[in-house]
C-alpha cells in the first residue's frame, strides 16, 4: 500500500464537461440568459480545441472570485476547432438513443415562473415548460446544441414576483443514468468520498432519484430546501431492472456519438490522491504518467462516465492554471 496524505472532505465537485459546436454562441446562451461568466479559457492550438469555463460569480454566488479549480459546478464547454463551421455537426444530448446516458444539468432560480417567462422572451427553446405535462414546478430549456438545462425553484418564491435575480442562479446538479445503483453508490461514497444527500423514490415511475455531493463543513441531514441552494451535486438517475441486464449499458459520451465528456473533482493533493485511487484499484482512463498532460488522471466510474481529477490550485499550486 502506497504512503499517502488527501483528504476527500477537501475534493469538489469542480466541474461538468460538454462538447458545443460553437463556443461564442454558447458561451453567449449560458451568460446572457442566466448570468453565468466565463472565468478561464484554455486554448490547446497544437491539439485544435480549447476549453471555456464559466459558472456564477456575483456576489452572491457561492463561489465568487475563487480559482476555478476551488469551486464547484463551473460548466467546461470543449470546443474543437472547426465544428462551428460544419453544418452537419451534433452533439448527443444524452436523451435519445444511441447516445443516452447523461441526462442534464440543473440550475436553480430565485423566482422559476419569472426566470422561465424571461427565458420564453429571450426566444429560448424548451424541451418542458412548467405548464406542460403533471410537474409544474420543473422546467426544461435547451441550450444551443440541444442540452437540457432544468430549471427548479429556489424556497422562498412569491407568486406575486415580477423580476428574477441573476445573481442568485445557482448550478444544482449534473444528472446521468446509471445501471447498477449500489455499484455506483459504493463507488461515488466509497471512492470519490461524497455523501448521499437526499434520495427521491418514486416506484410508479419504476425510477429512483440519488442526489450525492461533498458535505460543506459540519453540514449534517440535508434539507429539501438546502438542498436546492447547493451547488456541486450529481444526480444519479436509476431505472428500475437494468441492473439484471447483462446487455444493458449507458452511453458514456466519448465514443460516437459524442456529447457529454466527464465530471471532474478537484483534490487537496494530486499525486496522493492517484496514489489512493490506484490502491482502491480503480478503472483509468488515463493515469497522471500517461501521455503529455501530467497535471489530470482520468478514472471510470461503474458505467464508465469519465471522473478528471485536477489539483485544486488554491491548495497547492500544481498545473498553473
């Protein structure tokens, strides 16, 4: 056994990855249409993609003014070079087939009817409003490349609102689909050192919802409501019986077609932390000695969505980013 010092109540959920077909155009959606800011970009020229980073940054933001590597839920946008000029390019959105696996991601708004009635004005498309359907307080919008992006209602809202605060927006949640539940929550407790936050059952649906993230300080039960002020969580979506398939298997967004790229933690200590994966005998995608970049592994999860571990640069100072 390896000699190692980390600490997962340090990691964070940093940061979700989704390939788009023009970053400008993107980058424009997410800022202008729920005040998002973009807070890094790397460009890779030899390699011809870069990477925007944005996420929520007001003051009243949970993490405003960190490095990007010390918040959680920053949104990387992957754009490779060319494809805006292709009009045949698309992306998977996770939620038809082939190509189902990533589900969506999730931000919260201080006042749902308000903030979805601005964004009916600004013209953007949805895949849900909340007035269709029996779930009428979740909306579902689409963003450029056809991603969905649900809206859920912060506690506190006043029907009698007339104006959305920005600056209050939260990033929820990445949701995905997975096909054994206790394999993945033994990986994501056990492995990657989250708590189970809060459990939603809903066996008419034949579906259950598990909410995980990394507890905040003391942080103990999680309440309905807290849980919607958080950021950082991922939502594993579990329908019932796939587990018993031999056959069954999500689409993990890597491999044609493409969409979804991975969810990435950020750790106190990079190097101790891939010391105590390889203990734990994870599946790699891609070890810190492997390849050019000696700054990021890759592990696996048990359905095989891609985990980027990076050193969080507020901790110790690593990649230089």
């Amino acid at each position: 056994m390896s000699s190692y010092t980390t600490n997962t109540s340090a990691y964070k959920l940093n940061h979700t990855m989704l390939r788009v077909a023009d970053p400008m155009r993107s980058v424009k959606f997410y800022e202008g249409n729920f005040g998002m800011k973009l807070i890094n970009r790397l460009d890779f020229e030899e390699a011809k993609f870069s990477l925007y980073f944005l996420a929520f940054d007001s003051p009243k933001s949970e993490s405003a003014g960190k490095h990007w590597t010390d918040r959680e839920s920053v949104l990387e946008l992957t754009h490779n070079y060319g494809t805006e000029h292709d009009p045949s390019f698309k992306v998977a959105n996770g939620n038809s087939v082939p190509g189902r696996g990533f589900g969506h991601i999730a931000f919260s708004v201080d006042k749902i009817e308000v903030a979805c009635a601005r964004l009916e004005a600004n013209s953007v498309k949805f895949q849900k409003k909340l007035t269709d359907g029996t779930m009428k307080h979740i909306a579902f919008a689409l963003d450029p490349d056809g991603y969905w992006v649900e809206i859920i209602g912060q506690p506190g809202t006043s029907s009698e609102a007339i104006t959305t605060d920005l600056g209050t927006y939260r990033f929820n949640h990445t949701m995905i689909r997975v096909k054994d539940i206790e394999k993945s929550l033994d990986f994501y407790r056990s492995v990657l050192g989250m708590s189970l936050l809060r459990t939603l059952e809903n066996p008419e649906g034949k579906f259950n919802l598990y909410f995980l993230g990394y507890r905040h300080g003391s942080e103990g039960d999680v309440t309905q409501e807290q849980l919607v002020g958080r950021e950082g969580l991922v939502e594993l979506t579990w329908n019932y019986g796939t587990e018993t398939d031999p056959d069954f298997a999500y689409h993990n967004g890597n491999t044609d077609p493409q969409g979804f790229g991975h969810l990435c933690i950020s750790v106190d200590r990079l190097q101790d932390a891939c010391a105590r994966f390889e203990d734990l005998n994870v599946d790699w995608k891609k070890r810190l000695t492997d390849g050019r970049m000696k700054t990021v592994a890759f592990i696996k999860d048990p359905d095989k969505y891609w985990i980027e571990i990076i050193q969080n640069e507020s901790l110790k100072k690593s990649a230089g980013w």
